[in-house]
C-alpha cells in the first residue's frame, strides 16, 4: 500500500446546503491542518493539490454540489491520490460519473457477534468469566441511574450469549 504524504477526512453533514467555496475551505483545512485558510476562487483545491499525493475521505455525501465542489475531476489531485466517498444515495455517485463503486454488506448478528468477540476477547464467543468481569467493570461505574441498569439487563436478556447455552461457553 502506498504511503499518502496528506490525508483528510472530512464528514459532510445530512442535508448541508454550503456554498461551494465553504466547503472547498473545509476540506483544504481538513487536509492542511490550517485554520485561516483563504480561498478567493473555485479553483482552490485543484490549484492547492494538483502535486500532493492525498487521501481524501468525503464521508456522509448527500448532494452533487458536495462532489462538484471538493473532488469534481480526478486531475484535482496529485498522483497516486485516492478519493472515498461514502453515501447512503449511489445515484449521487452514478449521476458525478463514478464508476468504481464498491457496496458495503453488513454482516449478520451472529456474524458480527463473533467478529467483535475475536477483536474484543480472542475468541468466537465470549467466555462466561470475560462477560461477568465486563459487567461488573460496568457496575464499578457507579451507574445510580435505575433505568441505564435495566436498559443493561434487557439488553443482556436478548443476546444470545447470555443464554447460558455451552457452546457459547468457550
């Protein structure tokens, strides 16, 4: 994987209606890491980082000015740049002209249940005694709210970890 001399990651706010200049401002900013960044004119970001090798994050686009406005064509950035783009609308991407699209599958509970054991615990399912230290660490907490308890309990109630079945035992 090659190495990005410059990064940014810049969360687009739902159903935000800037102006193109503000949101070239934002991303130079994000990327730059400079709070006074003055931008007079549209061709900003192309004239700031046609020679930076960047990775730029555009998380959460919701409109195609958003696109226009920070990463309209490819030549903006220097070589080897790579642009992400995250939406819940793949029309928006479709209709900027993207074609490299990839859709992310979520997995299944139980799937995920055992991705997050093996990071969290090393194992496919949380052992018994992991679990009983887990909620007491919750509890040392000093939770004197009655409700976050029992939000806890229920939560607990419907896992199919807390079931006692042995082959979740580990």
């Amino acid at each position: 994987m090659r190495r990005c001399h410059d990064e940014g990651f810049l969360e687009i706010m739902k159903g935000e209606r800037q102006r193109k200049i503000n949101l070239q401002r934002r991303l130079l900013y994000e990327i730059f890491n400079l709070k006074d960044i003055e931008i007079h004119h549209l061709g900003a970001v192309q004239e700031r980082l046609k020679d930076h090798n960047v990775l730029v994050i555009l998380d959460g686009v919701d409109q195609l000015e958003q696109l226009n406005a920070m990463a309209k064509e490819t030549q903006w950035f220097g070589y080897g740049s790579r642009i992400i783009i995250t939406t819940q609308d793949q029309r928006l991407l479709s209709a900027h002209g993207i074609s490299h699209i990839y859709k992310l599958n979520l997995p299944a509970t139980d799937e995920a249940l055992q991705i997050l054991c093996l990071y969290a615990f090393g194992q496919k399912f949380p052992h018994m005694m992991v679990l009983r230290n887990l909620l007491w660490s919750l509890l040392n907490l000093r939770v004197n709210f009655l409700w976050v308890l029992e939000l806890w309990g229920l939560i607990c109630e419907e896992c199919p970890w807390a079931s006692g079945k042995t082959h979740y035992q580990g």
